[in-house]
C-alpha cells in the first residue's frame, strides 16, 4: 500500500490525521503523510505527531517503494489509534522559498544562455545550484549581474503552477524540461509538473510557495568554478 502524499497537493497544509500501516521500532508508514520524504535536492521535512497525550519528533523521513517510512524518536505507543501529524512550518517554508527561487534561477540561466541545472541542494541556512553551459558561451556571462538579474524577475509576481500530465505529454515539451524527464525512470507514467509563469517549467516532486512574491529576500553569496564548463552559485535568503 503506496502512501498518500498530501504535500503534492498542498504545500501548505501544517496538520492532518492519519493511521498507522506498519510498525517496525520506530519506523512508521501512515496511510497518508503531509511530511516530505526529500528528494531533488530538498531536505525531508521535520516535526512532531500526536497520539492522545504523547508527542513524538518525526527526526527523518524518506521514501521506499512508493512508501513515505517516518523516523519517530520512539515507538508509537498504540499502532491501532490514529495519530496527528504537524510539520515544522518555519523549516518547510523555508524550504519552499529556497526551492522555488532555484527554479527561478535556473530558468532565468536556461533561457538566456542555455544553461542546464545540474544539481541543487538545499542545506540549513544556504541553497546551491550547479549548472553547466556551453563552453563558447560561460566565459560571457555577466555573473556579476546576476543577483541584479534575479531580484528583477522576483519584484514582479509570478504564479507557480502545480499540475500532473503524461510522460508522453511532458516529452514533446521543449526547454530544460525535457532533459530531467530523460532521466526518470520508464516506468513511470505521470509526471508532477511545477511551473512558474514566463521564467520556468519543470518535472519535480518537492514544495514550492504559490507566487514568488512569497520569496523572501535573498543574496548569492559566493560563484565557484566548478571545471571548465560548469558554475556552482551559493544563494542565501537574508530575512
């Protein structure tokens, strides 16, 4: 029994019950998790579940076969009892911000100088993105302007737009996109689509804010080499 991903239809959704599938210590499957497993560079998400007079931390999740496992700091007490569940909002909107200004940059790149992300990762208080471009094209690029470039796209709102189409669908779309769905598996049929109007559309399964108005301010704090033809950008949301 696949877990019933309730991120994927709503980022914000803070609480939500749910009933235990299958103990094993403190490794729990629910039939339903608003918890993000992580994935694409996104950290899973943290926070507590409730069972009557108990509290226990959710300290890791991820996701096996389809199945969303949480680590709880101990055994629930009662498997047969439903639970709450409530996620750390501070961490996971954090998350989204950072999430979802990387699609911003990586489009922006994208679409003026061909640029292709790489790989992303968000850590506790910094995002990193890595991007590879051609090699007669990366010694042009205006980095220092970047940042300029960036907060220019951010101080008008953009909605980000969440929708699932078919494999078949999403590889006859031109752009980046079609360069990550090469890469997912074959048998996978549907693919979660995050767009963001006029700047990028990708296949990804992680969480994002509804406009990016909702992006806070940021900086990019250090543009490393990463080879002849790559660049690695470190970004910081500064408030």
């Amino acid at each position: 029994m696949e877990t019933k991903e309730l991120y994927t239809e709503d980022s914000y959704l803070k609480e939500c019950s749910s009933e235990v599938v299958l103990m094993q210590d403190q490794f729990i499957t629910f039939n339903k998790t608003i918890f993000y497993p992580g994935g694409g560079g996104q950290p899973c998400d943290i926070g507590v579940i409730k069972q009557g007079d108990e509290i226990y931390r959710v300290l890791n999740v991820n996701k096996v076969e389809g199945k969303i496992i949480h680590e709880l700091d101990r055994p629930l007490h009662d498997i047969s009892q439903p639970v709450v569940m409530q996620i750390d909002w501070d961490w996971r909107f954090k998350n989204m911000q950072y999430h979802t200004l990387l699609h911003v940059i990586s489009g922006y790149m994208y679409q003026h100088y061909n640029g292709l992300a790489t790989s992303s990762q968000i850590e506790m208080d910094y995002a990193r993105l890595e991007l590879s471009f051609s090699p007669d094209i990366i010694e042009e690029i205006p980095f220092d302007r970047l940042e300029e470039s960036i907060k220019k796209i951010l101080s008008d709102s953009h909605e980000v737009i969440i929708r699932t189409i078919s494999r078949v669908a999403a590889e006859q779309k031109e752009g980046a996109i079609k360069t990550v769905i090469n890469l997912l598996p074959a048998s996978l049929n549907e693919i979660r689509v995050v767009q963001i109007k006029d700047i990028d559309e990708q296949a990804c399964g992680g969480t994002h804010v509804n406009n990016t108005t909702e992006i806070n301010d940021f900086s990019i704090v250090k543009i490393q080499n990463k080879g002849q033809t790559k660049k690695r950008i470190r970004i910081q949301l500064t408030s």
